[in-house]
C-alpha cells in the first residue's frame, strides 16, 4: 500500500500543536524575535494531515530565499477541524492573535475563514471551484484576499478525464453518478460536461440521490451505454459497497473514483484519479510563501494538483483490463501521470 495510505489512520495529536520550522531548515537568512504565524486548519484525517503539514513546511522551504526577508522563521498552528463551527472556535482566536496568513483545507474552512475576514491572506488547499464559489473573481486575477488550489474546475476536471484515458486507453463512454442535489457534483459535472469533448470522451450523465438510486442507474446502464463509471459522491459509494461491488463486477465495467483512499478502502474500485496530500502541501507551502514575502493574494493565479493515479491490479485482472505502464504483479500500484499539455502552470 502507498505510503500515503498507510499513514491515513494515523492520530492527529502530534500535529495538533504548534509546528516550528527551526533554523536548521529555516526560510530567510536573519533572525527576529517575533516569527510569523500561519493558521492551517482543515480536517486533517481525511487529507493525511502529516503529509500534508510536511508538504507544507517543505512548500515554504522551497518559495522563501536568503535575502527575501527579515524573516526566520513560520509558526505553523495547526487545527484538525471537521465542522463549520469548529472552524469558527479556531480561525477567530487567530485572526485576534495577528495571524498573518490562513491556509484552508477543502471548502468549509475556506467559507468561514472569507467570511472571518477580507484583509488576512487566505490559502485554500483545495476547493473545487472556486470562481463557481464566488471565493475568487477568476483564475487568473483572484481578487480579494484568497488564493490557492482548485481541484474540481474546468482545468482540473480535464486533467482528470485525461488520468483517466490514460489508464483506460480505449475509454470513449464514461458513465458519470452525481447527486444534483450535492452543491459540489452539480458544480463538477458542469465543469466535466464542458471539458470532455476535448478529451475525447463522451459522458453519460446518471443523476442519483442514495444508494438505491445508484443501483438502479447501474442495473440500466446497456453493455454498449458505457465503458467506465465514475462516482463523484464518496458517501454515497460508501453507503452502497457491497451491492455496488456485485453490480459492478456483473456488469464488468471498471469504477473510477476522485480520491485514492476508496481504491483501497473500496476493493471494486479499478483506480482513481487525485490529489497526492503531500505534494498539494507543497504547492500551497510555495504560495504561502510568496504571501510572507509580499505577494498579494489578489495577484497570485489559482493553481491546479499535478494528479495521483492510483490502481488496483487486482480489480484490474479481475475485469480483464491491461492498463499500461502497470506492472504484472502488485496490489495497489501509483503510476505517473501526464504532464498537462496546456500552457497553465498549476
């Protein structure tokens, strides 16, 4: 299994506390008595908080030179947080404290720390979409004071869909299960349906709302309808594994999912296409550092995930399918992705 995984369960105190970047891997050549504190707050089970938290310092590494500035050192606090209120109990001590930036996993953090405040720079790691949002005014001119990582928009959606083709070369028919009702997959299938055309795939569109639902589209999907299903809803693939596992496999048409933890955690899953926790934190660790340094977020372009392929070659032999570049033997296997062919460095 991944490293990445392995350390998913692992207890969060140990980044509870307060994070120092010492002066053995210091950011900026001279000393000052008082270091700048960065907030980072998110759930940090679900995005593998010490990866991420050692992406981030290694992120802040990488964006800083001597000679920058009269800084030293980053005061890191981090905060696990799984509920919008909880969010709340911590982002606003800190902006009373003098925290000079805010780094923000996934959109419900990112919601209440904009709403905290329009002057502290906030870095969010990721959202989906966050000109659909409202967080930003657009990709390449933010505005405001937020910036950071989308990994759900029209860029990020084609980078995925192209993950996908590379996995699955003869991958035309993608069968898409979205919840219309799910802010977040009616927001992502909008960006799919934009962008597939150029990647060659055509999307078969199946709303559902629960796992009965999810059954129900299965079940009807035609052997000529669809060569793939991508599941946009984690909790609703959760909610319907065993039956979903069955159907599946009766219908031998590989499973696509948008994070790596189900590949594992969800045997019938052939593969997914997302974001790796630590290389996000270093993207983010770059931007932050270009914030202490000056930057504005107003300035600085939102930025996309170079994705994580993740492969389960037992599914995959099960179904019959070769994936190339796999190896013949293994379990779960990371395998590189693409380069984007567009010119945006995200």
């Amino acid at each position: 299994m991944p490293m990445s995984l392995k350390v998913r369960a692992a207890s969060v105190a140990m980044i509870e506390a307060v994070v120092l970047a010492t002066a053995a891997s210091r950011l900026w050549a001279q000393q000052v008595p008082v270091p700048p504190h960065v907030l980072v707050v998110g759930p940090m089970v679900k995005i593998d908080g010490r990866l991420f938290v050692g992406g981030l310092l290694a992120g802040l590494q990488e964006g800083a030179q001597p000679g920058d500035s009269d800084l030293s050192q980053v005061r890191l606090d981090v905060k696990n947080v799984v509920s919008a209120d909880a969010a709340k109990a911590a982002i606003g001590p800190a902006i009373d404290a003098g925290v000079k930036a805010i780094v923000t996993i996934y959109g419900q953090p990112t919601q209440v720390a904009s709403a905290a405040t329009t002057k502290i720079p906030i870095v969010f790691c990721p959202v989906a979409d966050p000109v659909a949002s409202k967080l930003v005014a657009s990709n390449e001119a933010p505005g405001g004071n937020l910036t950071g990582v989308a990994s759900a928009d029209a860029e990020a959606s084609r980078r995925r869909l192209d993950a996908f083709r590379q996995m699955l070369p003869g991958l035309k028919r993608l069968a898409v299960l979205f919840d219309p009702g799910f802010p977040p997959d009616k927001t992502q299938m909008k960006n799919l349906d934009q962008v597939a055309p150029s990647t060659g795939i055509t999307l078969v569109a199946r709303p559902v709302e629960d796992a009965n639902s999810v059954m129900a589209a299965l079940q009807a999907l035609g052997p000529d309808e669809a060569d793939a299903i991508l599941i946009l809803k984690e909790v609703t693939l959760r909610h319907a594994v065993p039956e979903l596992k069955r159907v599946a496999w009766q219908q031998k048409l590989p499973i696509l999912v948008t994070d790596p933890e189900l590949v594992v955690t969800f045997p019938a899953a052939l593969a997914a296409v997302g974001t790796n926790p630590r290389e996000l934190g270093k993207t983010c660790g770059r931007i932050t550092a270009r914030i202490l340094k000056g930057a504005q977020p107003a300035d600085l372009p939102i930025e996309h995930p170079d994705f994580e392929l993740l492969l389960n070659l037992q599914s995959a032999r099960r179904l019959g399918i070769t994936v190339p570049g796999a190896p013949a033997e293994g379990n779960f296997v990371e395998l590189p992705a693409r380069k984007p062919q567009s010119a945006e460095g995200g």
